[in-house]
C-alpha cells in the first residue's frame, strides 16, 4: 500500500491512499510516477510503503470509538474515528 501524508500547523493534514500494490517495488515505482507532481513535489518525505494483508478485518474486529482532536488544531474539538484497541483504559472483551 503507498500512502502519502503531510502534517501542517495551520490546516487539516494530508493522508491520502495513493493505492495499493501486489509487491513494494510496484508501490515504489508508482512513488517515482508521481513524486515529481503536484503537491506531492513539496514534501517529497510524506511517502511510505505498507505491506498489508488482503482478506481480513485490519484492526476493527472490536469496533470502534470516537476522541476529539487534540488543540490547537483542532479548536472545534473535531472527532476522529478510532479501533477499539486503542481506547484507553484498556477495556476488557
């Protein structure tokens, strides 16, 4: 899987799934495709590689919660959809 993502301090962040691949090399050679576009060209560090396996729940098995947005970002207190796994306390099954 190639993914993109750019932090800033002033708007919302970029993470965008460019797609995904049968191998890194195929994800690597897509980044060379379209690193030089764009927005992409800026912040050239945002890409990285993610070996994923097709067929099964990623994380989500146990559903989810939703958090506000850390400050100062964030100062309407957006949510953010997050696994179950990483509520905190833990909580039991």
């Amino acid at each position: 899987m190639l993914i993109y993502e750019r932090e800033y301090d002033y708007r919302e962040d970029t993470e965008i799934t460019i797609g995904y691949f049968s191998s890194e090399q195929d994800a690597r050679t897509a980044q060379e495709r379209i690193a030089a576009k764009p927005g992409f060209r800026e912040f050239p560090e945002g890409f990285s590689v993610s070996r994923i396996t097709v067929g099964r729940v990623a994380g989500w098995e146990d559903g989810f919660f939703s958090e506000p947005g850390p400050p100062p970002k964030d100062k309407d207190c957006e949510y953010f959809d997050l696994p179950f796994w990483m509520s905190e306390p833990p909580v039991s099954k």
